[in-house]
C-alpha cells in the first residue's frame, strides 16, 4: 500500500455532516488501491463520544459496496476491558453490522510478540526511570496475510498515560498483549501525568513511534482519527485525519488541544464528576474522574465522583 496522507475539517461552529463523512471515507478507499477482506479497528463503548463508531459503521458499508466478495470483520479495540455485549454493539455501532462480523479481542492468549523495544531505548526516553526491554504483541488476527486493509478507527483526546491518544496506541494497546499494556502504563506512571497530559512527545509515545517504524509498518495498517467535542445535540466531528504516515496524527493532535484541552483561571475547590453508566464501569476507566481533573484541582480541593454504573 502507498503512503498517503488526508484530512477533513468541519466548517467553523458545525461538526461534519454524514455526507461528508461518507465522502471523507470513499477518498479514503480511493487511497487504499484494489479491495479485498478487511478488518476494522474501533474503540469499544468506552469511547462514547469519539464519532469512531460512525467510521466503523460507514467504513463497513462502504467496503461491502465496493468489494462485495470481501470478509470485512470489526474486532473493538478492547485493550483490558470487558468484551461488548450484544446490547452495547447495538448501542454503538447500530444494526447494520452483523453479529457475526464482530471478533474479540483475547489481550492474554490471543496475541503474538512480533519484536521488542530494546531497554537501552526504554532507558533513554524515560530519562533512566525504565531500563527493561518491553515486548510488543498484537492480536493475530492483524497478522493474516488475506487482509488487504486493516483500518484503526479512533479519537485524538488528551491522556493520561500515553499525552494524546490513539494513532498506534489502538493497535499497541487497544489490540496489544499484556506487556506492552502494562510496561506501557507503568512507564507513564513513573514519569508522571503531569508531565505528559496533552503533550505529544511523551515517553510512552516514543516507545509506541519505535513500534509502529520497526513492527507495525510492514502491516497494511491505516489510522482514521476524528477530533470531536461533545454537544447538546450529540458528538461533533471537527476533523478527520486519516493515512499510512504519523502526519494525519501530529495534525489532529493540533486540533484537539484547541478542541478539547481546558484551562482555568483558577483551580477549582470543589469539583462534582458525573460518569455516564454507559461508558463508565470499572475502576480502571472510572479513574478518569480524578486525573482529568487533578490538574486543576486546588490544593486540599475536594472532588465528589458520581458513578452509578461502576460495579
């Protein structure tokens, strides 16, 4: 597959429209060369607002159109979460995705170590807080040689652990295996959110950059990555960037922190956080309440978190 590299932006105070979107897609395509079996990439329901499940949803029926003798297959990016209930798919992506298309991803028994990052390299960007190789797997279904396109579906928001999300975090951890999901978490947590949130140099990130150039490049991969904000009338999509290159990421990058990055006059003293029970279920994403806002929390603050749905 060619190097290519595209972008869509919204019209100043509107999101992009379907017709658009579609559009945006089918370049896409055009992009990609001949068609054939195809598996796709985006986040599960823990995502709510990212506008991936419209991608995953369009992307779908665009190929199916296109190549209507390809497998085309939708495999969520998990990472350590619980696989998504019938319920949520249907939530989510819609009806118009069969059952039968969706994979699971197995983050302990359904991946293969396709190559390392050398521990003098670890040590090195992490200013000698980690000196440990970190083992890179992925989920095998991305190893198959049939698929002509595999197309990793997701949003660009500032985070915790990696400083702006998505790009080869989807695969590398949203497909990953165990250790590069918890050397990955690790490293992030020694260097210290603070320093990463928002930011696009991180650690962590050059860890997944040595990754993708050494590993993930010889795999037919394309990056689809919206930048959104949630509105009174629903998720809008400000920008799609897609492409083989780290450009499209860089670029939404850019984007998202004049979209979705938050600065206070003053910290606050006291902060009430809802979680939506339909995205928030766990401890490990309902912690999201506390380092999304510690940053701006003053000192001896105090945060109340509401969360009905965390079991």
């Amino acid at each position: 597959m060619k190097a290519f590299e595209l972008k869509l932006l919204a019209p100043q105070g509107r999101g992009l429209e379907i017709g658009e979107i579609r559009g945006f897609l089918a370049q896409v395509l055009d992009a990609c060369g001949e068609g054939g079996d195809t598996l796709l990439l985006p986040p599960d329901m823990t995502r709510l607002h990212s506008g991936a499940n419209v991608l995953a949803r369009e992307m779908y029926a665009l190929v199916g159109e296109r190549t209507p003798a390809a497998q085309i297959k939708v495999m969520p990016a998990l990472g350590t979460h619980d696989p998504m209930s019938r319920e949520e798919k249907l939530a989510f992506f819609g009806d118009s995705i069969p059952d039968d298309a969706y994979l699971i991803h197995d983050w302990k028994n359904g991946v293969e170590k396709i190559g390392e990052v050398p521990a003098a390299f670890v040590k090195e960007v992490s200013e000698g807080l980690m000196d440990e190789d970190i083992s890179i797997e992925v989920n095998r279904e991305l190893l198959k040689p049939e698929y002509k396109a595999i197309f990793s579906l997701g949003q660009v928001v500032p985070h915790e652990v990696v400083g702006m999300a998505n790009y080869s975090k989807n695969i590398l951890v949203g497909v990953g295996g165990n250790n590069i999901i918890n050397q990955s978490h690790m490293l992030g947590a020694m260097y210290g959110m603070e320093r990463m949130m928002g930011r696009v140099g991180t650690p962590v990130r050059k860890v997944f950059d040595y990754a993708q150039e050494h590993f993930l490049a010889k795999l037919p991969i394309v990056y689809i990555l919206t930048v959104t904000t949630n509105t009174p009338e629903g998720v809008a999509i400000h920008g799609l960037f897609a492409g083989t290159t780290r450009a499209p990421y860089e670029e939404a990058c850019a984007l998202a922190k004049e979209k979705n990055l938050i600065f206070v006059d003053q910290p606050f003293q006291k902060c009430v956080v809802y979680l939506d029970p339909a995205e928030f279920k766990s401890t490990w994403l309902g912690n999201k309440a506390v380092y999304r806002t510690r940053m701006a929390m003053a000192q001896d603050g105090e945060l109340s978190i509401l969360a009905p749905g965390v079991r």
